[in-house]
C-alpha cells in the first residue's frame, strides 16, 4: 500500500454498543449513533468495525482486504493460498456514493489455517500465525493491506465522513452483537484508506480519541516483542498494547488497564500495603505501556467491548446501558440518540474501565 | 639549577585602588600565590603559581583581583598549539606521566548541544507542571518481562487480584538523577558527608566510590551505593551490607582502561582506616580486577555479591564508554547485572594521566543510544536499568538522555561545582582551596557541610521542577512515557551516520 | 539572650570577620574608604586566634555576671537594660585598663588614636545580626540563644 502521510494526529468521534445477551443489533442504530457526532469529524476518516456479522462462516479467520490493483491481490492471493485454505472470496459489496471517489479494490476472504503449515509452526498459536501473517502482508506486499483479520467480525473503513462510510460498505445490511464506530478529525491529508480507524487484528478492534504523547516509548516497547509498527497511528499502538498484555501476558482486563493508565504514584502510597505493593510492580515492569496525552478509546472484542480514558480524561468519553445493551460514546447526544432513556449513564472516572461482557 | 620553560598559565590582575591589603588572599591561597610584603606594605602576587581556582578573587571583599589568562603568545600554528608545547616541557622537566584532574576538556563533539526537544501545541495539550501532577519518579533494577496475578475473590477490595511474581530488589528514586562515584580520599569528608545528606533529602542516592565508607556515614546506608572496584578498598561485609545497593566498578569514563589513582599525599590517618591500606601509600587500583578476566568472572562476583547480601540488593556494574559498549553491556546483563552504568568520556576524576583523560572513551550520548538499542533488539531491556554518567551539564541534558534510552543519570561534577569547585584541574596535588579535593585539615574545614548540603539539594530541586517543565511541554505527565521516546528528540547540524547511530530524526522532519 | 558563637570545625582564618567589624564601626561603613582614606583607622572587636588548621574568632561574652562591669572605677562599663549588651561609655571611660586586665577572654582593646578609651564587641545594636555573622562566608559563626 502507499504509505505516503506522516502521523496523524486526531481529535474524533468514537461509539460502541453491544448487546450483552449475544443479540442482533442492525448497523443503521451505530450509523446513527456516529453521524449525530457529525461535528467531531472533518470528512478525512470514518469506519465500523462489527462482530456476529458471518453467522455462516463464523469458524473461518476472515481477512478484509485493500489492494491498490488487481496485480497485488493475486500476489497475495497467492501467498494465502500457501498458509491456508481458502473457504470463499469476494468483494465486499459496496454502494456508489457521490462523495467517495478514490477507493482501492476492496475483498474478503474467509480462510482455514492448512493443517500441514499449521504444524510446521510448533509452539505458535493460531493466533500468532494470523498474526505473522498480517504483518508479513502489511510489511512486505506491495499494494497490499490487512484491514481485518478476526472470526465472524470485520472492519469497514475508508476516507470520508462516517455516514458515507457506511452508505458506502452497506452497514444497514449488517447486523451483530457488538458494533464501534469512528469518525475522524486529523489534522493532515490523508489520501490512504488503511489509515482510518477501527484498526483490527485478529479478533481485536479499536477506535480511538487522540494524540499519545508516549507514542515512541510505547513503540520501541513493542518492537521488543515482536510487533511491527508500519501505521505511524497511535491506534496501531495502542492494539498491539491490548493484544501483548491481555492475549501474550494473559492479565486480567482490570490490570491491562491499570499498566496502560495507572494512577498517580501520590494516591498509590495512600493504599494499604498489599495493593500498594501492586500497583507499584504494575507501574515499574509495565511503564513503557503506560498511554500518556489525551486519550479515549473503545476496544471491541470477541467477548465485549472496553472503554478506557488517559489517566487525567484529557478527552471525552461516556458510558450508559439499558436492559442487555451496553453504550459507550464520545458524547451523550450518541447514546441519546438511540437510546432517549437509558436506564444508566455516566462518565467513566480518568484511568478506570467501563466494561460491558456477554452474559451468556 | 636547570631553567625551567615554563611561564604562567594565569596572572593575577590587583586593582590597587580596590585593594585594602587585608591580606584574606595570602591566607586563603593554598598554592603561595600572594605574599605580603612587609617593607612595601603591600599584597604581592607570584602569577607562575596561580591555577585560576578564583578562591582570592571569590573571597575579595572588594573584588579587587580579576584571574585572567596570561598573554603569552606563540607564533600561530595550528598543529603545535600553546598547551601542546608546554606539556613537552613539562615532560622533558619531569620524565614522567602527565597527571591532570576532572573531565575531558578537549573540543569532540558535545551530542547534548545537538539534540533539540519537542513540544506539544492544539493536536495534544502541553501540561501545566505547577497545577497538574508531574511523575519523576524512578524504580532502577531487574525487571520481569510480565506479571503474574491471580483473582482474590474480595468484593471489599479496591483491586481484586492478588500479585504472584515476586520482584527483585530495586532502588527507587524520586527523581532520575544521582550523585556519582567520587571516593573518600580524592575528595573530603565533609563533602561525603554534604551527598550523603542531600541524598537523603532528596530520596536518590549518591555513590561512595573506591574509598570506602567512613564509619560516621554507616546511618546514610539507605541512601548509599557502595563501590567494589579492582583495589576492593575498604570492602567487608558489613560495608556491602550497610548499602542500598553494589557497584562493581570495572572502569570510568575519564580513564577507561586503568584503575583509580589516589596520590600518597592525600592518604590520611582517616583515609587509611577507611581504606585499609597504610598511611602514606599510593593507592593505585590495579587496572583490571585481577578475578575478572572474562565475562563469566564477572557473573562468579555478582551472584558472590548477591549471596553476601542475600540477594537483597541490585548489583550495578559500571563501565567506561567504548567502542563495543553495546556488546559488553549485553553481556553484563546476562551475566546477572540488575543496572548498567556507563561513563563517557566527559566523566571527571581526581587524578587520571592527561593523554588517557583526552584520547580514551567516546562520548556517552552515543554510548547510551547504542546499548539501548542493543538492549532492546535481544530482548532484555527489562533485565537492567540503564544509568549514565559523564559530562551531564544541566536539567536539559537529563531530559535528552532519558529520551534517548536511560533510566537515570549519575552527576559529580555538576555536584562539585555546586559546592565551589571552579574546575581549575589541581585536585591532583591535594592542594584544593575550595576544600573539595583534598585531605588538608586547614582546607577541609573551608566545606561546611550543612551550606553544601543545601547547595547540592538546591542544584537537584531546580533540575527537577526543570525537568517537570520541559516533560509537561511535551504533554507528558510520566517521566516513564519518556523514557526511550526517540520520536521526542530530533538532532541539529549532524550527519546522517550520527542520526542514524543516535536513532534520531532530523529537525524539520515530522513523524 | 542571642550571642554570637563559633563553629571552629569550619572556622577558615579567612578574618573577614575582623575586616567586616571594622567597616561596620568605621566612619564612612566603606569599605575602601574605611581602609584606605580613614585615619585613623577603626578597629575590629573581634580577634581570630590560630595555631596550625585551628583557628577561631573570638569577641566579648557579654557576661551575665561580667567582670569588667564589676571592676570599671567610673561605671562607664555597664549593662544595657533592655538588651542585655554589656557596653562601655566613652564619654565616661577614663582609659584606666582595669577592664582589660579582669577580662578572661582578652577580648577589650585600647582603643588610642583619638581619645583613650576602651572598646569591644557591641553586637551591632543598628543590624538585625550582627555584621561578623552575617558576612562570615562558611557560616562559623552563629547568632543564636542557647
């Protein structure tokens, strides 16, 4: 893909629901929920990312695709054909829309991991398989970029405002259990559509508001591990944090975002020894993960979806439920919007989780 | 009697019509530079002797004396510069080894003076420092790559889970600076004393060099990092026990490659009992620890550290700057360090030979940047702090070195100056007027050390709050949110191979 | 009541001390003018005893139970009352050195240049401190109530 911007940073809007009882949510209620936000986007980035919405091909790692000409999809058509099986591929059905002119070839595929190449990798995971793959395609491929790559999920995102984005990928179609939206205000040109949010890996998606000041820590930390960072967006960064610590260091929800936003070391000491000693050993071998600068972000999951602040709320960030659905959105109009009574709002402290789960 | 070529390096300018003839100067030269002279009834001045201390013209009560380079001019000539020529007569006089004191004054590159910061504007707001929370503090020690809980099942609690990795032992610093190695023997008690107190205060640490530790300064142990260097002065068990942590010191930046250097004239009565070595000898560290010839004997002393002290305290393990740092600190990590220090080539001493001082070690920006990247690609950053030395100048320098990669930064001469010294380069002969460098009883007593004290933790307060300005410019409320950040620094006026070697931007390039 | 006490641990011999005592009683309280261009020259109330590294300055105790006061023939040696001060009258000084004989300390001087009187260490009544503590540059001496 041409990789062409510097990095953008953003101030943006940013939605989730989710339906705890693992029912159908239809795309048009979070296309409402992110267009009423209309004013915290410039036009230069907008997208959805959902989970539930491949009921039939739910067991396949399902990959969502930019190619920038049909040369480099069968190059990497034919490198998947390598590492997988590939169960069914097509376009993405999208709608014309006046306003959105440049677009790459958009596809997915719906891949099995081939058994032979599957043993081949010893101790790796599918996941770390997927993962290697995604990396090797973004790295390497020319004109190739991993949009997605998760089970029965996807990402749908481009350059344009978030209403057109969603005209555009047919999201009133869809319906799923979980939904984040994103609309985006950088403050450079983009012209590449792999840079818009959520970004996925995985069964992962973010969506995030804001300009982390921690972001060469944060990188160079990453490296460390392995994950290669090609985006120059604190969305790809701040992923990769959740998938190192909640999926390879296996932590807790709770304690992946007490290392990412951690409290003051003032309000540490006034804790009773036990957790002091804690919060401390949290602080001292997770301090290259802690997220500084402005920040509000809506990670969405297999399982839930997670809305985290910076730790002094430098951006806005709201939470509110009703019955089994569960809301998360950069301002009260988005959940009002769709929601006129809920049974519960408020706005998450600085540093503390709102976290909605299937009860299954 | 042969003639001497030397003339004076400096010359004392008396105003006389200032000039009271009080006579505080004659008293207050170590070095015989001003007489009285009772027919003339006038204060007199033998420049020859003058070393440009400024401890007549500090003490002046009518700041009637100006030290000022004496104008003795050699034809031009670019290669055989004055201070070239005057070293050759110094040595055809002498016979021996140059001997000169504190860092490396020679024009290399300053890396520091190249490296320009960043700031946050409208996309990401800068922070105010006195209104909002600023975190410097520090944890230096062996890290685990990852932490293991388990969940507690207390509603009660704040946090539900229970912590199941044990920790090894850190230091913890309120503020990334620390006071560098600098023995008992090349510099005074009371000035032990003032780092110890300051240290305390300030809750870093400060290092006791290879002189030992004094017995009245045992109570200072929390805050007290003791050396084990190649003479092993003035180590026990108790000593090793006393301490926060160890240092093994393999070498310094001033003098990589040799051992340290105490003049038998400096060897006091104290001294020698601290030391314990006989009073009156040189003490002349050998240049390599005679049990450290490999890099596996350098891991049999640190876990011989380690179970001296029950695995209780970190062990640092200090080194010069060099060409292959990078793979040497490698090895110090896996052979069991839990801190790295390294020591440029600007780091001072009390007596070094001049041609190691200025031609040995490189500089310590590029040093840092090497090991911890180096650090870094194998995967075992987390396995050791990194603290650095040699040359650190002010608040800015601290900033730009931990962006570059360190956990914290180790001072001495900055501490010194702050208590007088004025880098005349003398500490050598024993004969500091300041009280600093030098075992003298009529010196000594010229360091109160309650007024260095408040000296020392005035100068680390001011970098401090300094440090907080310049982090919350950058929209950073966490000194660990720096650490590393190479994307925060970007070089002025370098090349591309010092970028690249320093993993930096150049300025005018955007992310 | 405060008096001025030495530290000799960091007591130099620098004897600025001695220099600033006298600008303060000088006349002009210049310093160059107060050595250079005043004769005669004041003097200083303190004196700075050395043998070797030791060395210490040293002024008048203000006694509570003062010798001097006691053996003064005219009573211009005496006690201020609101301060405590022990000072000598020069109007009523008669130059007869009783004082200085009884002083254990040594610390009156003859002061002969102009009239014949006896001085010492007044504790600078016109300073907030008095000047040899506050211009002492490793702070030797202290001024404090013990």
């Amino acid at each position: 893909m041409n990789r062409i911007e510097p990095h953008i940073p953003g101030g943006c809007s940013v939605a989730g629901i989710l339906n705890e009882k693992k029912g159908f949510i239809k795309g048009e209620q979070i296309i409402k929920m992110i267009t009423v936000m209309h004013e915290r986007s410039n036009g230069l980035g907008g997208g959805f990312a959902g989970w539930g919405i491949y009921p039939d091909n739910k067991d396949d790692w399902c990959f969502h695709l930019f190619f920038d000409n049909e040369k480099s999809r069968e190059f990497t058509e034919e490198y998947l054909k390598h590492d997988y099986e590939i169960m069914k591929k097509e376009e993405i059905p999208t709608r014309k829309v006046k306003v959105i002119d440049k677009r790459p070839l958009i596809w997915r595929y719906f891949l099995r991991i081939n058994r032979e190449k599957k043993n081949e990798f010893y101790e790796l995971t599918e996941e770390d398989i997927v993962m290697n793959s995604v990396m090797k395609i973004n790295e390497e491929f020319e004109g190739a970029f991993v949009v997605s790559s998760g089970k029965n999920m996807g990402v749908f995102k481009g350059v344009g405002y978030p209403e057109d984005i969603a005209e555009f990928y047919r999201i009133d179609d869809y319906q799923a259990y979980l939904w984040i939206a994103h609309g985006r205000f950088p403050t450079n040109t983009p012209g590449w559509w792999g840079g818009a949010h959520p970004f996925g890996l995985l069964n992962w998606a973010l969506v995030h508001n804001g300009e982390i000041s921690s972001y060469g820590t944060n990188k160079r930390y990453l490296e460390g591990f392995g994950y290669r960072l090609m985006l120059q967006t604190d969305s790809e960064a701040i992923l990769y944090l959740f998938d190192l610590l909640l999926r390879k260091h296996n932590l807790p929800f709770e304690i992946a975002c007490m290392a990412l936003a951690p409290l003051l070391w003032d309000e540490i000491e006034r804790m009773n020894e036990e957790e002091k000693q804690l919060l401390k050993a949290i602080r001292m071998v997770y301090g290259s993960a802690l997220i500084n600068g402005p920040s509000s972000l809506i990670l969405g999951y297999k399982n839930g979806m997670l809305g985290l602040n910076d730790r002094i709320k430098l951006r806005p960030l709201i939470a509110g439920r009703k019955d089994d659905l569960f809301y998360l959105s950069s301002e009260e109009c988005g959940i009002r919007e769709i929601c006129p009574e809920p049974d519960k709002i408020w706005a998450p402290k600085a540093g503390e989780p709102a976290i909605g789960e299937l009860k299954l | 009697m042969k003639l001497s070529f030397l003339y004076p390096e400096f010359q004392v300018i008396r105003d006389e019509s200032k000039c009271i003839q009080c006579e505080v100067c004659v008293r207050q030269c170590a070095f015989g530079v001003h007489t009285y002279d009772k027919d003339e009834k006038k204060v007199t001045s033998d420049n020859l002797k003058c070393v440009g201390c400024h401890r007549c013209a500090t003490l002046c009560p009518t700041q009637a004396l100006i030290i000022s380079r004496y104008p003795q001019d050699f034809r031009e000539n670019y290669n055989w510069r004055k201070d070239v020529i005057r070293d050759i007569f110094k040595q055809s006089e002498s016979g021996g080894v140059l001997l000169t004191s504190m860092g490396c004054d020679k024009e290399y590159p300053i890396y520091w003076d190249k490296l320009l910061l960043d700031a946050s504007q409208v996309t990401n707001p800068s922070i105010d420092p006195l209104r909002e929370p600023m975190e410097l503090r520090t944890y230096l020690g062996n890290k685990p790559e990852k932490l293991e809980f388990s969940v507690k099942n207390n509603s009660q609690a704040t946090v539900n889970y229970k912590l199941l990795t044990k920790l090894s032992p850190q230091l913890e610093l309120e503020t990334p600076i620390m006071f560098s190695a600098m023995s008992y023997g090349s510099i005074s008690y009371n000035v032990c004393l003032a780092l110890a107190q300051a240290a305390k205060i300030l809750g870093i640490y400060y290092n006791t060099g290879e002189g030992g530790l004094h017995k009245d300064l045992y109570k200072f142990g929390k805050n007290t990092i003791v050396q084990v260097a190649s003479g092993r002065f003035g180590v026990h068990s108790d000593y090793l026990n006393v301490a926060a942590a160890i240092e093994i010191k393999i070498g310094q930046g001033a003098k990589p490659g040799i051992g340290g250097h105490l003049p038998g004239e400096k060897v006091s009565k104290e001294i020698s009992e601290t030391r314990m070595i006989p009073e009156g000898t040189d003490a002349i560290s050998p240049a390599p620890h005679h049990d450290i010839y490999s890099i596996e004997d350098l891991s049999q002393l640190i876990f011989a550290l380690k179970e001296a002290t029950c695995y209780t305290k970190p062990i640092i393990v200090k080194i010069a700057a060099v060409h292959n740092s990078a793979s040497i600190a490698s090895g110090m990590v896996r052979a069991g360090a839990d801190i790295i220090a390294l020591d440029g080539v600007r780091g001072g001493t009390g007596a070094a030979p001049t041609r190691i001082r200025d031609n040995v070690g490189i500089p310590i920006e590029l040093a840092l940047a090497s090991v911890d990247e180096r650090l870094r690609k194998e995967g075992i950053r987390h396995r050791a702090s990194i603290v650095i030395a040699g040359g650190i100048r002010n608040s800015a320098d601290v900033v730009k070195a931990i962006a570059l990669g360190a956990d914290a930064v180790y001072i001495a001469t900055s501490a010194l100056i702050a208590c007088g010294c004025h880098l005349c380069q003398k500490c050598y002969t024993g004969k500091c007027n300041w009280g600093i460098a030098t075992q003298d009883p009529y010196l000594m007593k010229r360091i109160n050390p309650d007024i260095a004290t408040e000296r020392l933790v005035n100068l680390i307060h001011a970098w401090s709050l300094e440090i907080k300005e310049m982090l919350g410019g950058m929209g950073i409320n966490a000194i660990e949110s720096l650490r590393g950040n190479r994307l925060r620094l970007r070089g002025i006026g370098l090349t591309d191979t010092e970028l690249k070697l320093l993993g930096v931007k150049p300025a005018g390039e955007s992310l | 009541m405060k008096r001025i006490y030495i530290k000799e641990e960091y007591c130099m011999g620098c004897r600025l001390c001695e220099i600033h005592c006298l600008v303060a009683h000088s006349k002009s309280k210049k310093i160059i003018k107060a050595y250079k261009e005043e004769f005669p020259r004041a003097l200083p109330r303190l004196i700075v005893e050395q043998k070797g590294p030791f060395s210490f300055a040293l002024q008048c105790r203000h006694c509570e139970d003062a010798p001097c006061i006691k053996a003064c023939l005219t009573g211009a040696m005496h006690r201020e009352k609101k301060t405590g001060i022990v000072s000598c009258n020069q109007d009523k000084c008669i130059g007869c050195w009783m004082c200085i004989m009884v002083c254990p300390f040594g610390v009156i001087l003859r002061d002969i240049k102009e009239k014949k009187v006896a001085t010492k260490c007044d504790l600078c009544p016109d300073e907030d401190i008095p000047v040899c503590v506050a211009k002492c540059p490793n702070e030797a001496l202290v001024y404090e109530e013990k």
